[in-house]
C-alpha cells in the first residue's frame, strides 16, 4: 500500500509543480504552456484524486466531521498544512476574481488558462498533502504519548488514560 501511496504521490508532485509553472505562465499573459498541458494536466488530477480520496477516507475514518481536515493533514508540516490553506484561498481567488481583475471575464484565453490553473493547483494540492500526511500519519500516531508514556489518540491534547498533555519532543523507552 505504501508504494502505491508514494507513486501517486509522486505523480501529484510533478503534476503540482507543472501546474505551478503553467499557472505563472497564465499570470504573465502566456496562454500558449496551458493549452498544450491542458490534456495531461486534466486527466492527471483524475489520476490522483480518486487516491487522494480513498486514502482521506482511511486518515479521517475515526474522527469527528470537524476535524477531517485536521486528521487528513496530521502527518503533514505546519509549514505544509498553511501553505496548503493559503493555496485553497488563493484557488477561490485566482479562479473566480482573477478573470474580473484582468477584465475580459472567462472569454480570455489568458483568463480561462489563470482560472483553471488556479483549480487544477487546488487538487494537485491537496492531493500532495493528503498523500504526504498519509506516508507519515501511521509512524506519527503510533510515537504520540502523553508525559506518563500511555499511548493517545492522534488529535488528543490530554491522555484518556491519566489525564497528562501530550510529550512534545520528549522520547519516552517503555
């Protein structure tokens, strides 16, 4: 399963960082790059979405619907986990405002390429994400234990067992 994960994975970076480039290219004016990586880029976040999903099923199964994202992103950086918020921010942005900043609205070829760009760069997103945290969720629930050793659930602040916060930085032998 773990090869599988890290194989789309891969594929959702290279899609990521194509679709960054592309995006760029779109913001400079340049329609000319999406158009040709129009029909890899499409099909390849069907590629990688339907396993970002399955795998998010499997990260978010035991949680509360209020920490799905929390759970789906656990195994994730900080650094990735804001990153990932301010890309989802700027996908709403640069796919619905873009177009009436720069005038023209969607009949603009440069337009519809920052638009859709800025969509396809949501999913490629978030599929790294989802699938990076999910390489490094089991190890990372599996360390987490509170100050008297007891394992805890991934989320928890407090063990169940003893009430005790969660052992940042601390590596605890038992």
């Amino acid at each position: 399963m773990a090869v599988l994960i890290s194989a789309f994975l891969a594929l959702a970076a290279i899609g990521l960082a194509s679709v960054v480039v592309v995006h760029v290219a779109a913001l400079l004016g340049a329609t000319g790059p999406f158009e040709h990586c129009l029909k890899y880029l499409g099909p390849g976040v069907f590629i990688v979405w339907l396993p970002t999903v399955l795998v998010m099923i499997r990260l978010t199964r035991d949680f509360k619907q209020k920490d799905v994202w929390r759970a789906a992103l656990r195994g994730c950086p900080q650094w990735m986990r804001r990153l990932q918020w301010v890309i989802v921010g700027y996908a709403w942005v640069g796919g619905f405002a873009l177009p009436i900043v720069f005038g023209g609205g969607m009949e603009a070829p440069a337009n519809a390429a920052r638009s859709m760009s800025a969509v396809m760069l949501l999913f490629y997103s978030i599929s790294v994400s989802v699938l990076y945290s999910a390489t490094r969720a089991d190890k990372l629930d599996e360390s987490r234990r509170c100050l008297n050793g007891h394992r805890m659930a991934p989320l928890a602040k407090y063990c169940e067992e003893c009430g005790a916060p969660v052992a940042t930085g601390i590596t605890q032998v038992r």
